[in-house]
C-alpha cells in the first residue's frame, strides 16, 4: 500500500517574518555598536586624579583614605600609588599601596597608613605606573 503524500508546507504567518525581521535588525545593531566601540575606541592613556581626605588616627599610625578617578578612555591594572609626607627639610614618611583595576571613567577608594601625624606636613599623592590590562 503506497504511503500517503504529507500535506503541502502551511505559509508562514506575517507576525512570524515581522518578528524574526525586529530579532535580525536587534542582532545587527549590537554586533555593529560593538564593532564601532572596539575599534574606533579613543585610544588615549588613563587620566588618574588623587584626593586625599583627612587623616584618621588608629592604633600604630595614621590612615589617609583617597580617591582615585580615571578620567582617561583606557583601563588601568596594577595602579601603584605612593603617598609623601613632606615637611620643611623635605620628605618625613612614605606609604604605597597597589589598585587592582581602574576601569575608564571610573572611581576606586583606598587608603595609606604613615606613622607619623600628617598634620602640619605636606601630603603628596602620585601615580607610580600602571599596567595595560
């Protein structure tokens, strides 16, 4: 006995093709706003800011908690920051501590222990180096 013919293909429904087509034009749009991102991308180097706020007293020293502000379009990895407490005869105490991550236009807080009071001495925060991440 011949088996019996399968029933002709049924049209796609119009909201099926008005979906898929909204679906192909989201994909398309992602993949072209990350392709522009990734390479037109300014390439300039970070742009570190430091504040330093007041100093707080503990047990065994002095802390100095700061801000570190990447203004810059690049991330940065390893940031060391070195603190100076500098009197009139030129520096009396030093700190340094490492950031992990600075990613761009991005904050990250930390901190620096001296043993000495910074008060009546010139506090000087810098940005040692960095690396690419």
């Amino acid at each position: 006995m011949p088996e019996p013919a399968a029933p002709p293909p049924r049209p796609i429904p119009a909201v099926e093709w008005l979906v898929a087509a909204i679906g192909a034009l989201l994909v398309a749009a992602t993949i072209g706003y990350l392709a522009l991102h990734a390479l037109g991308r300014d390439r300039t180097p970070p742009d570190l800011r430091l504040t330093a706020e007041p100093a707080l007293a503990q047990d065994g020293g002095w802390l100095v908690r700061f801000r570190a502000q990447n203004r810059g379009a690049a991330a940065a990895s390893e940031v060391l920051i070195e603190g100076v407490l500098a009197g009139p005869d030129g520096p009396v105490d030093t700190a340094e501590t490492t950031l992990d991550y600075l990613a761009p236009d991005s904050e990250r807080t930390g901190g620096l222990w001296f043993s000495r009071d910074p008060s009546g001495l010139e506090l000087q925060l810098h940005a040692k180096g960095y690396a690419a991440p």
